[in-house]
C-alpha cells in the first residue's frame, strides 16, 4: 500500500495550483488536509514532464480542521526548495 492509502486524509492535495476554499474536516486519525508534493505524477497521472514541487500555491483560504489525532494540515515535500525536480 501507498503511505497516502495507510494514512488517510480529509482533503488529499498533490497538485499546488488547486484553489482550496470554504471546506470543513473534523474527527480523523491523520489529516485533514494533506499536501503531497512529488517531483512527478504518478500512478494513471504519470508524467515525467510535470513538476508539482516547482508549482506556486494557488490559494488556501477559510479552510477548517479540528479533531485529529495527527495534523490539521500537512505539507509534504521531499526535495530541495530552491531547484526542484
């Protein structure tokens, strides 16, 4: 399994460029909003050509999320900030 499939969250993100408004999560085990940047697509998606990472954030505003056991927001990045992929 995928580590997004073992630990679920609310809102899933993996693209940057999503404007993320007005939503509302309570009560999981993980997160409530999880962005997961990877250097490239994969699985249906895949594509060598696409850099999330290198993306800027389209917009995160009036977003909610209270009774988790882990994070209300996560943002995950595995590579450097200054050159991705």
């Amino acid at each position: 399994m995928l580590q997004s499939d073992i630990t679920a969250a609310s809102f899933w993100v993996t693209n940057p460029l999503n404007y993320v408004r007005r939503n509302r999560a309570a009560g999981g085990d993980f997160y409530g909003f999880w962005y997961e940047l990877k250097e490239h697509p994969d699985g249906p998606s895949a594509n060598s050509d696409v850099c999330p990472q290198g993306f800027a954030l389209g917009a995160f505003e009036d977003n909610k999320a209270h009774s988790f056991l882990n994070f209300g927001l996560r943002i995950f990045v595995s590579t450097a900030r200054e050159r991705p992929c």
